[in-house]
C-alpha cells in the first residue's frame, strides 16, 4: 500500500513535464500496488491538468482515480491533524502535503510516490521517485 502524490500523476499525464520520464519509469511499480490519494490531491491534479490539457483529459484522470485508487476524505478531526503538521513544519508543507502525512501515519504507509522533494523533511518515510 503507498500514497501518491500529484506530482506523479501530472507527469505521467502531461508529456512536457520535467518529470514525465520519471513518472513513465515508476509505472510498472505504481500499478502493482494499492495506491491511496487524499481529495485534495485529486483536486491539485485536476486543476494542473485541466489548465494544461483540457476539461475532457481532467475528466478521464478522475475516473482513473476512482476506479483504481482508495480515495481518502478528510474529517474534521483529519484536518486539524493536518494542520498540526503543517504548523509543525512551519508552512514549508503544503497543507495537501500535511494531509498526505497525517493519512501515511494514521495507515502505517511509509512509502510515497512524488517528486516533490519537501516530503524528504519528514522522517520515517520514502519518497520514492524513480
């Protein structure tokens, strides 16, 4: 079981992407697993995506997400723990980063596909991006 982040998913998605090699790379990996989003990353890459390619490719992506991936939606109780981390970070965590966290640690999921170097702050977790 792993999380995914945005950044994966948009550069597997847009072709001019500067991680689009790597997101193709990781394919095989992502698609062995139980892959786990938060809605807000289903709305990051929605919006990314929309911009670049279009409504209808933003559509696909999201069908892609509930057809193949646990989407988790958050509680109260979920965002102010998401909070706490991004305080706990002093905003250098996005509070969709913050979510993702939290959700790592309330799963037991230590591995997190994204090529977003800020989760590299967070101890007892593995970025995995390539």
């Amino acid at each position: 079981m792993i999380m995914v982040d945005s950044s994966y998913f948009i550069g597997l998605i847009d072709q001019r992407d500067k991680w689009h090699k790597n997101a193709v790379n990781l394919k095989d990996y992502i698609g062995k697993e139980k892959k786990n989003v938060t809605d807000l990353i289903i709305s990051e890459v929605l919006t990314v995506i929309g911009k670049r390619k279009g409504g209808k490719e933003g559509h696909i992506l999201y069908q892609y997400f509930k057809d193949n991936c646990k989407i988790l939606y958050p509680t109260e109780e979920d965002i102010d723990n998401a909070e706490s981390i991004y305080l706990k970070y002093n905003g250098k965590l996005s509070l969709a980063d913050s979510l993702t966290i939290h959700y790592m640690n309330k799963l037991s999921i230590q591995a997190i596909v994204s090529f977003d170097s800020d989760f590299d702050k967070v101890d007892n977790i593995m970025r995995v991006s390539e």
